[in-house]
C-alpha cells in the first residue's frame, strides 16, 4: 500500500476530550457526505454548525447533519428550510443526540456510537487480496456486492467522479469476478474515517482487514474515527476502538 505523503495537513494527536474527538468524528464524517454528494453533481453547505443539502439524498445519505452539539437553534432553522424547500421533512443525522423531534414529525431510526481508535493503536499490516477501486467498472461490481450486503436499492450511491477525491479511498477484497468485503476511508484535516464496512462471508476478518488498510491509506499519525452500532460496534471495540459520544438518525413520519 503506498501512503499519500501529501497529508502533512493531518494534525498529530494532541490529548483531547470525549467531546472534541466526538466533533471530529462528526466533521469527517460530513466531509465523506460532501464527497459523494459533489461526485454526483448535488449541491450543498456547510456552517459550523451544520452540513446540508436542497436537494434530495442519495439512498442512506440525509440531506443534514450536525456539526456543533451548542448550536441547536440554527439546526432547526435549517431542518425548516430545508423542509420549506424539499416539501417534506429532511432526514438527518443528529450528531450529538441534542435534538428532540418526535414532536415535530420525525421519528427514530436508530442511535450508534462515534468510534475513535488512537494513532499507533492499530497495528498495519497489508491484508491479502484486498485492492483500491480505481475505475468505473471495479466500482461496479464494489458497489453490487455492497448492497447484496444490506444495503438494497436501485440507485447508484457511489459514482466515479469519487474515484477522482484525493480524500477518498475505496477498497474491496477480490472474489472471483468481483467482490465480497469492501470499505472506504477518507480523511479530514484531524482525523482519517472508516466506513460502509461490508462482508458477504459474515466474517469478523473484514473489520480487521478494513481497519489495517485505514491506518495504512493517508498517515499513520492521524485517529482513525467512524460510527458504528451493535454487532459491528462490538468488533471495533475489539479492534482498538472506543465510543466518544452518541449520535441519531431521524426520519419523516410521512415515511419519506
């Protein structure tokens, strides 16, 4: 794996709080939002104290997500624009569980952890058979395998101009013609993320595997962050990993 030696813009690890390391996790998780949202060509913004997008979201994407956990007045502002201009309620993510809509027409998806693994916890090492998707028809084939996993849908979440984001690494490991695990990870000035983990063999190995190709992708002297819930949280926190705050996703009760 060659390591970018471009990412002298990561900050090394300095102690910090829970809650700074939790604003991190949701910082670099929007710039993944960013990143597949500006590959398909929609629109988006950004403030301190939120992320967010007009138009309607790719499959398990939301048109919002928090950034500052004190900033919970302009976040509602921007959940009724945003309803004003979709015609609907947005789905969102709730960076750092302070909002309370079920009163307001939303309901509760589901709640996870922010994950963060310090530098140097995770031993790298080059897992076997595993490659970066560097074209369009690799990422094809990347993208069938991760639905058949758990994520169905029609459309096409991850395009090609993704492939073109210097910040943004796509793996899977080979299987025949195609795929059976995959993940991404894409870095932030502070941290380096890990997500849509996937494998179709059931296997903890290709959390491990993920996980060994993050620390190896941009720098090693970066966090590795992500968010992760049940089973899946469960072997991060196997792997060196630990909750640094909880996050939620909310839904429209008019189911769309």
């Amino acid at each position: 794996m060659i390591r970018d030696s471009s990412q002298s813009d990561i900050v090394k690890h300095t102690a910090r709080s829970d809650a700074e390391k939790a604003r991190i996790c949701a910082a670099n998780n929007a710039d993944l939002y960013q990143a597949v949202f500006r590959a398909q060509g929609l629109p988006d913004q950004r403030t301190s104290a939120f992320w967010s997008s007009d138009v309607s979201a790719p499959p398990y994407y939301s048109n919002m997500t928090t950034l500052d956990p004190d900033a919970t007045e302009e976040q509602l502002v921007e959940i009724g624009r945003l309803t004003d201009r979709l015609g609907r309620r947005p789905g969102f993510k709730d960076g750092f569980s302070r909002l309370e809509l079920v009163n307001k027409g939303f309901h509760l998806l589901f709640s996870a952890s922010w994950i963060w693994a310090e530098p140097h916890r995770i031993s790298p090492r080059a897992p076997q058979d595993w490659a970066r998707i560097c074209d369009a028809a690799a990422l094809g084939r990347w993208e069938h395998s991760w639905k058949e996993s758990g994520s169905p849908t029609d459309a096409n979440v991850f395009t090609p101009a993704l492939l073109s984001d210097p910040s943004v690494h796509i793996y899977g490991r080979l299987a025949g013609d195609g795929f059976d695990a995959g993940c991404i990870v894409n870095r932030s000035p502070e941290a380096v993320g890990i997500s849509n983990i996937f494998s179709l063999t059931g296997t903890p190995q290709a959390f491990r595997d993920a996980v060994s190709l993050a620390t190896t992708a941009f720098s090693p002297d970066a966090p590795l962050v992500g968010y992760d819930r049940g089973a899946a949280l469960n072997e991060m926190t196997k792997l060196g990993f630990r909750s640094v705050g909880k996050l939620r996703i909310w839904l429209s009760d008019d189911g769309s």
